[in-house]
C-alpha cells in the first residue's frame, strides 16, 4: 500500500487532532501526517517538496492560509492544497479558485469521505496536469525540431562551407611549410583568415543551439535586438539563399536593449522568417525586408516580404492552434499561435497587415524594459471597519491587476483620496459607525477623476443615503447580504450608473 505524506497547517491543536482522527478512519490508504501550527514553519516544510499534499486551514491566527498559499506558490511549488474554512463564503471560493487551490471544505461538512476523496481528487489532478504539461513541452519541442529539420540543409550548406575554406587554409600552409616558403608573416595572415572561418561556424551553432534548446523557463535577459535579429537570419539564410530569395536587413543599430527570453524571441523571428520563405515561393519576385523602428519605450521590427497580404478572413483564424494554409506536410499550424503567446508573455504585440506598397507585413512591438511596463493597475479603495473584509476584498483584488487601498473609517478613507485622487473605484460599507456619508459623498463629488461608488448597506438606510447623493457621483447599490462577485465585477468594470 502506497504511503501519502499530507502535511496539517493548523494553528489549533484541537482541529488537528480531529482530522487525525478521521484519517485513523481509512481502510483504503495509508497517510501518514505532520503537523504544523504557523505560516513561517510551514513555508519551509511546503518548500522542502517533501509531502503529496498540503491541507491549510484559512484562519491561521495573525496570517491566512491563503497568504500561505500565494507565498508558496510564488516560489514554484505547484504541490497539491486542500483550503479548510469554518464558513462558506463565496468571495473567499472566487480567492482560493484564483490561487489555484485543488479543493476547498467547509469544516462543518468535514468528513473522512470527504477528506480522503479531496485528496484522491487533488493527487489525480496534478497527475494529470503533470501529464498534459509533458505532452506540451513534447509538443513544442517536435515543432521547433520539425522548423529546424526544413533548415537543416540550409544550414549544413552554411557550414559546409566555411569547413571548406579552413581545409584549404591549413592544405595551403602546410604545402608552404614543407617547401620551405613559409614565412612568419604568411603564417599569421593565413591563421587569420582560418580563425575568421573557425569564428563564422562558431557564430552558425552557436544560433542553432540557443534555439533548439527549451528556453521557456530561463530568466529575463538584458540583449541587444540586433544580436537576436542576426541570429535568426543566420538560422535561416542556407534555406534563404538555396531558394535564391533576396534578402534586405534595414539599419538595425546596436543598443537597442530589452528584457527577454533570448531564445523564445530567436524562435518567434526564426518562425516568421520561415513562414515568409514559404509565401514567397508562390513568385517571381522574391524578397523578404526587416525593418526597425523604436520609441520611447517599445523596439519595433517589421519583416515585409513579396507576398501580397493576408486576407481578412484568414486574419481571423490565423492565431488558432492547428490552422494552417500549407499542405499537409506542410506545417502544424502551430507556429503562429505560440509565437504569438511569447511576444505576448513578453508584454508586447504581434499583427498582421500590410505595408506602404501593398505587402504581406508582420509587425512586432517589444517594451524595452519588460519589467517596468506593465499594464496599469485600476486603483481601488476599501473603506470598512472589519478587518477581514477589507483584506479578503484586497487579496482577490489584487489577483485581478488591482492596486488596493484600505481604510477603516472616515478619516483613514479622506486621506486615503487626498494622497491618490487618481482613485478609479471605492467600496463603502455604509454601515460603519460614526461614517459621514453626507461629507464623503460632496468630497468625492469634486474630484476630477469621478470615481465610482459601491455602496454596500442594510435596505432600510439605503432609500435616506441615496437621497443624500450628490447628483455628480457614479454609485451602485449592493444590499446586504450581496453578491460578492458582483461586487468584484464592478470593481472591474468600466463606468456604472451616474446618480
């Protein structure tokens, strides 16, 4: 019988020993349990990759197991976690959904069947995810190598003959040795033009390995564009020049800098490349031009070629997985879709269109610094006197892209908008003692910025605070109990009802 190791994350001794008692129930497998009472002891416990599985109660005294989870998570354990509750809340389901949690249990239906069938379900998830992730890199891989297989002739040819060259060089100063005539200084000048040719091939494997080899998970890289752009044409340029294409490269000065994958963006250039080799086939005229633009924050290349355009019908379907317009042998229509996927990944932009004369155009935008671009967050502010509430809000929040600001009560919520009137969103539980609505509505009111109000309250006070609203706010009413992912879709969501 197989051993699961499940590792408790439980501040309370009690709940820990009630679950070891529902384990002491199975017949079926065999678990054996550790148990630990804090955040900071269970980080390095669920970091060690020891356990199958991890079962983490919400409430961890100061902490909360989805804080737990988050950090975890952000390290790279991807482990199975089974989230325990004392209250069904659906806020709190949306959060532990987003995190990726494997399952998620009201104590009060906490049963050995339940717990063990959680954990069947968690362990048989992950199997399977591990699985599809494989048959994914499996798959990506066969489409890299099946690229390079139509370039490999290309490139033999590329390298074939520079190895040429260097035979005779060095059958050329061998001859002059054993003659007797070769001096020191044809002996320099020949190792020269031998060490140039010895550099030539170095440059051809060196490109051949960075994209051949899996690069999905390597660090950002501060590179040159112009050594990628370079690499990938030298990748390409055996198929380029056997099918006597000609071939333009546009001033592309060195420094331009950005954060990347440096072999995912080789992969990407050598795709499209590739893909404009086989257009322009169909013609007489052959030729395939890059071009490089840049402004302040993104590098921009464009790869033009003879072809004339792709259809709007084709735009459409283009990027989806399997699509293709080659022959059967032709492609797996994979090509496009992933390429798109890594600019994408890279927080740039892919299209298609054409260019000023009327062709085929594919244009790619990259920030040059990857990590300081990113989209701009909605700001939002959570005015309530509960604690939890205003830190389960954020946490799901904040998973969405959100920047968060919490308050507790009037006076925190004024500063709050005093020192970032850019406030896009506020959440106002109405109810909190002592709040001056009357102030806080005229106050928003005259921002410039006009942020949004949800205002969450009991029923009876709703009809007096809406008749205290200030005809310039944008207010949407949630009556408790309410919809908690309403509430979030509003957060969200652009502009609701002016009042």
């Amino acid at each position: 019988m197989v051993t699961r190791k499940v590792l408790i994350v439980d501040d309370s001794e009690v709940e820990f020993e009630i679950l070891k008692s529902l384990f002491a129930k199975n017949s079926f497998h065999q678990y054996k349990l550790s148990w630990v009472k804090t955040k900071s002891e269970a980080v390095s416990k669920i970091l060690s990759n020891e356990y199958d599985v991890h079962i983490v109660d919400y409430n961890l005294g100061q902490d909360s197991g989805i804080d737990l989870i988050k950090e975890v998570k952000e390290k790279g354990c991807g482990d199975p976690f089974i989230l325990l509750t004392s209250f069904g809340h659906e806020a709190v389901d949306r959060e532990a959904q987003a995190l990726g949690v494997d399952e998620y249990i009201i104590k009060e239906d906490l049963s050995f069947y339940t717990l063990d069938k959680s954990i069947r379900y968690a362990l048989e998830r992950k199997k399977t995810e591990s699985i599809f992730m494989e048959q994914q890199a499996k798959l990506l891989k066969s489409i890299k190598m099946s690229m390079l297989g139509e370039l490999v002739s290309g490139v033999a040819h590329e390298v074939n003959n520079p190895i040429s060259l260097l035979s005779l060089l060095l059958a050329n100063m061998k001859k002059k040795a054993l003659m007797g005539k070769l001096t020191g200084e044809d002996a320099v000048n020949l190792l020269e033009k031998a060490e140039t040719t010895v550099k030539r091939m170095s440059k051809i494997t060196a490109s051949l390995t960075r994209y051949s080899r899996n690069s999905e998970l390597d660090p950002f890289e501060r590179v040159d564009f112009k050594t990628l752009v370079d690499e990938a044409v030298e990748i390409c340029f055996g198929k380029i020049r056997s099918n006597r294409i000609k071939i333009d490269i546009g001033p592309i000065s060195k420094g331009n800098y950005i954060d990347c994958r440096p072999g995912e963006i080789i992969q990407v250039l050598v795709n499209i490349i590739n893909n404009a080799v086989d257009e322009v086939l169909k013609f007489e005229d052959k030729w395939i031009k890059i071009t490089s633009t840049e402004s302040v924050n993104y590098f921009e290349i464009n790869i033009i070629d003879s072809g004339r355009g792709i259809s709007s019908e084709l735009q459409e379907k283009i990027y989806t997985p399997f699509f293709t317009t080659k022959k059967a042998d032709g492609g797996t229509g994979l090509g496009l879709s992933i390429s798109k996927s890594i600019i994408e990944s890279h927080s740039g932009k892919m299209n298609f269109g054409l260019s000023e004369e009327g062709n085929t155009r594919v244009r790619i935008s990259i920030p040059k610094d990857a990590k300081s671009f990113q989209p701009l967050k909605r700001k939002v502010l959570v005015v309530d006197d509960k604690k939890k509430m205003r830190a389960l809000f954020a946490t799901i929040l904040e998973e969405k892209n959100c920047l968060v600001y919490e308050a507790s009560d009037y006076s925190e919520a004024l500063l709050k908008l005093r020192k970032n009137e850019d406030i896009g969103k506020i959440v106002l539980d109405t109810d909190i003692s002592g709040f001056e609505l009357d102030n806080f509505i005229s106050i928003v009111s005259q921002l410039e910025t006009y942020p949004e109000i949800a205002l969450i309250g009991d029923s009876l006070k709703f009809a007096a605070e809406i008749e205290s609203l200030n005809d310039n706010v944008y207010y949407t009413l949630f009556q408790k109990p309410f919809d908690t992912a309403k509430l979030i879709d509003f957060c969200l969501e652009d502009r609701g009802q002016l009042g």
